[in-house]
C-alpha cells in the first residue's frame, strides 16, 4: 500500500505546482483585463512598474490560493468587485499532500487555562519583504512599505518525539483560518509574510475535506489515514480528520447576534471600517425575523448604536451600519462589556448567542494589555455567549492580541481581506461562523513504540495541552461550528528507520528495546496509534470521550 501511497503524493505535488501557476495567471490576467486592483489591502497602490513575482507555484506552495467556487445565484456588486480581494475563493475537495514547506512551523503562546506555557509576543517591522523582484526605487519604496506596527506571537517547530518516554501527544483543535487569509494578503502585494504570520494548522484547515460527515447524536466523525511522506521518502505522515454535523439554513436555531465594531481613528482606511461595513451588510442580508441583531461601537468610549432588531428589518439595520464613521482613541476593553452585556440580556436558551468583534485588534485606551484582556474575555466566555473576531486591515494589524482574545472567548478568528473572504465567512460559513455544534474539543494521541520510532505534531503548537489535561473537563479547548472540518498532521518516523540527526549512542547503558506490545488477541500489535477525543455540548459541563485505532 506504500509505494501506491507515495506514487500519488508525487503525483499530487506535480500536477499542485502546475495548477497553482496556471491559477494564478488566470487570476491576475482576469484582474488586469477588468481594471479591479490585485490585492486586498493598501499594498495593492504599488508601483505597476515593479515586476511580477519570478515564480508563482514557488512563492504560493505554502499556501495554495484556491480557484474560487461561485455560488448560486450571486451576482457581486460594483462596491464589492472594487474592495475585493485576490480573485480567489475555497477549494471544495484539496489533497492532503503537503509541500515540505507545510512541514516546517514553530509554537506560539497560548493562555495558561489551556495548561500550556506563554511565550512573548515581538513586533514584527516591515522592512524589505518584498521578494522576486528587483529592488525598488526610494520613491516607490516609500509607497511600497509604510510604517508597521503589525505584532505575530513567536512560533517554535513542534521536535520530533519518543514515543517510548512521550508516548501521548495531546492538544485542542482550532477552526481559525486568519493566517492563510493573512499570507495572501502579504503574497498579494508581493511581499514575504512574516514567519510567524504563517500558522500551519490554519493554512490547512482553511480548506474544508471530503471525510465522511457524522451519523447519530454525536457531533463529530473521525477519519484516520497514513500515506508516504510527500518531503522524506522513509517516513510518514498520519492524517486526522474532524467533521462536524451540518445545519442547513432552515434549521438554524434563533439567533441573537451582536455586532461589536471597532469605529476608532486608526479604522478609517478603505480595508478597515468600509469594508467591515459591507462585510455586515452581507451578513445581514442573510438573516430572518428568527434573528435579533444588535449593534455596538467603540472608539473612546461605547456606544449603543442598535438595540435589539429583528433580522427582517432590514432597512433599518443597514442604516444604521451605513451611519458608522472613525475616529478618536480604542477603547476596546469597554466595547467588551457592552457587547457582552447586550448579548446576556437578549440570551435566547438553545440559540445562537454570538459576539462579532470587528477590529484591527489596536487597544490604546482601558484594559489593553494582553494578559487583562485574557482575564476580562474568560470571563465573559462563561456566559455562555460565544465570539468570533474578524481582523481587519494592515500596518498595525494585532494578530496575536486577537488570537489570543478568540482562543479564550470560546471562538473563532478569521482575518478578512476583502469581499470575497467576508462571503466565505459570513455567507457561505453562515452556520458554522453562528453556531457552536461542540465545545472544549480535545485530542489525545497514543503512539505504539512497536511500530512508531518518532513522530511530531506539524503546527497547533500553542494548543498543545498537558497529558493531564485530556480527561479534566475545567481546562479550556477549541470550539468547532457546523460543517466545519478540522485537519492535524503527525509526521512519523517508522520503528526501524534513522530518524536522521540525534544524539550520540550511549557508553555506558544500552538502547532499551521496543517492547512487544499485544492486542485484546494477544497477538504482538501492529497498530500505529490510537486517537481519543472529548468534546462537550455548547451548553454542556462533561464531556464525551471516543476512541479511534489506526493500524
């Protein structure tokens, strides 16, 4: 089954590289030809006289820029075509080969309620990112790379493990895609993202995969599979696949949406307030009388823009987006309570209880360090209320407080850069963006050191939990929505193979042998693993523990 495993991963990586260039060319071509600017952020003003990148399917491997699927009977906009971004859109179906470039990633901070230890997050300066392209003018440099102020946590690669002293390899899930919206906007302007902009876990769960959906009461499916390394011919690389229940639109329970929105002075450029207000408007056109919708802003202060509204009301709720305009300080902190506060009085039992935070995540003014923030959003995550953060804009971009503010408020965090990612979002995603189907997801992963020599976690490097923390239903994990898929890859070192550079073989004791390992048969085992999850109810308190085996 091997040697066909690693025929079709080399087979993928060839026809990837081809149809990743030809997209691209079609794309900019279709781009150019209808006037609308390649990009979705204010890098796309750049100099037309700089030449193209050297090498599309190079520069993209990391992070493949799908062909857009149009959906039925949606005509876009002049407003949305001129604020678009890259003419791109999700692919329904991708491969799970991966580029060597995928395998390679570092672990970020997350809060200690995930049992994980913090890191400290550095500002990341746009200097000279720009790459495949001759050096730019000092005019068109001043117009090329403006001031940053754009902060990533630091990321340090998972290391391969023994599974003869780690045997268990244990994490929450996490349904973001930020950061692969986040690289394209970087790859768009043709600049190289800054390393720790790319977080591999959502690079790959950017895209949705065809496992099988579940059956039942359960919320969610496993699917397992092993195939030859697509980057190292002797190893491995496990697949784990979530897929959570879908909810069709018709079915969506009442919804209590809150629209908090960030209305401070450094919003005010075109990929920040007016593309969050036609993000909503979207949004807006997509719910019903089951809904009520609520609007706060913040900027020195919060503000009260929209009681509680039905959804059929549209007219009046479209005003008041369309009323919105920037300026003066951010504080985001009192936005928070507000929000919260709104959504907990209108919290309907059963429903979709949600805050939408649209914001660049620049806090100056109240609760503003990263730590507080934390504090104040666990907090409010008790309510029962769930969040999703939309980021927005470029130059002082808060990637990391707003991860961390997401992974913390029982939510997801999704970064938009232009029309086409807000209707992925919001439209297309409507019920998994709204409704939470399980809570406190939770993975362990038990290697058999009969057959595993090595193996390593590639990406979710700031959910990585103590094994410990697997079975205690008070430590914090992922919330997965409805329809969502969730991807994690093992990369493993087969009993028998070098694992390649390692320490110098032990003088004085010898290399324990692998112990002979027997199945409920009693037969020496050939499994590779076996995988358990827990999960909660979105209103739960005890979670559900399943078990899966790959042999």
């Amino acid at each position: 089954a091997m040697p066909a495993a690693k025929q079709r991963a080399e087979s993928f990586q060839a026809g990837r590289s081809a149809g990743i260039a030809g997209d691209m060319i079609a794309s900019d071509t279709a781009a150019r030809q209808s006037g609308v600017k390649v990009g979705g952020g204010a890098m796309a003003d750049a100099d037309e006289s700089v030449e193209p990148l050297q090498s599309s399917a190079d520069v993209l491997t990391a992070a493949p820029m799908p062909t857009r699927v149009p959906t039925q009977g949606y005509q876009a906009t002049k407003g949305e075509l001129e604020m678009s971004g890259p003419a791109s859109m999700l692919s329904e179906r991708p491969t799970m080969a991966l580029n060597n470039s995928l395998a390679v990633t570092e672990p970020r901070s997350l809060s200690p309620s995930r049992g994980m230890k913090k890191s400290k997050t550095r500002v990341i300066e746009s200097e000279d990112m720009s790459f495949g392209r001759e050096k730019p003018s000092r005019e068109m440099s001043e117009r090329h790379v403006r001031p940053n102020r754009e902060t990533y946590a630091a990321i340090t690669e998972n290391p391969l493990r023994d599974p003869m002293r780690e045997p268990l390899s244990t994490f929450s899930v996490d349904v973001d895609t930020a950061s692969y919206a986040n690289v394209r906007r970087f790859l768009n302007s043709g600049r190289r993202p800054p390393k720790n902009a790319v977080r591999i876990e959502e690079l790959i769960n950017y895209f949705s995969y065809d496992d099988p959906a579940p059956t039942g009461d359960d919320p969610l499916a496993v699917s397992l599979e092993a195939a030859a390394s697509p980057w190292h011919a002797d190893r491995l690389v496990v697949r784990i696949g979530l897929k959570a229940k879908d909810i069709g639109r018709g079915e969506r329970p009442a919804g209590n949406l809150v629209f908090l929105v960030d209305v401070s002075g450094s919003m005010s450029a075109a990929n920040k307030l007016p593309l969050v207000k036609q993000s909503l408007k979207m949004l807006v056109r997509e719910l019903s009388a089951n809904d009520r919708i609520s609007l706060v802003t913040y900027a020195g202060n919060a503000g009260l823009k929209l009681p509680p509204t039905s959804g059929d009301e549209k007219e009046t709720i479209l005003e008041a987006i369309d009323s919105l305009s920037s300026g003066g300080s951010t504080h985001g902190s009192a936005g928070i309570e507000l929000a919260y506060e709104q959504a907990t009085e209108n919290f309907v039992e059963g429903g979709a209880n949600r805050v939408l935070l649209a914001t660049d995540g620049d806090l100056n003014v109240g609760i503003t360090s990263d730590d507080a923030l934390e504090s104040l959003i666990r907090k409010k995550a008790k309510s029962g209320v769930f969040l999703t953060v939309l980021g927005f804009g470029e130059g002082n971009l808060q990637d990391a407080k707003m991860e961390r503010i997401a992974d913390n408020g029982n939510g997801l965090y999704a970064y938009i850069d232009g029309l086409r990612e807000a209707r992925k979002v919001l439209v297309e995603q409507l019920t998994g963006s709204t409704i939470t189907v399980a809570k406190d997801v939770k993975l362990q992963v038990e290697f058999n050191p009969a057959t595993v020599a090595n193996y390593r976690l590639i990406g979710y490097e700031n959910r990585v939990m103590a094994a410990e923390d697997f079975r205690d239903d008070t430590k914090d994990a992922g919330e997965i929505g409805a329809g969502h898929s969730v991807t994690a890859l093992y990369e493993v070192v087969p009993r028998g193979v070098a694992p390649g550079r390692g320490a110098e073989p032990l003088k004085y004791q010898q290399q324990p042998e692998p112990p002979v390992l027997k199945g409920a048969d009693g037969e020496p085992s050939d499994d590779l693993l076996t995988v358990k999850l827990r999960w909660k109810q979105p209103e739960g308190s005890v979670s559900t523990l399943k078990e899966f085996t790959l042999a």
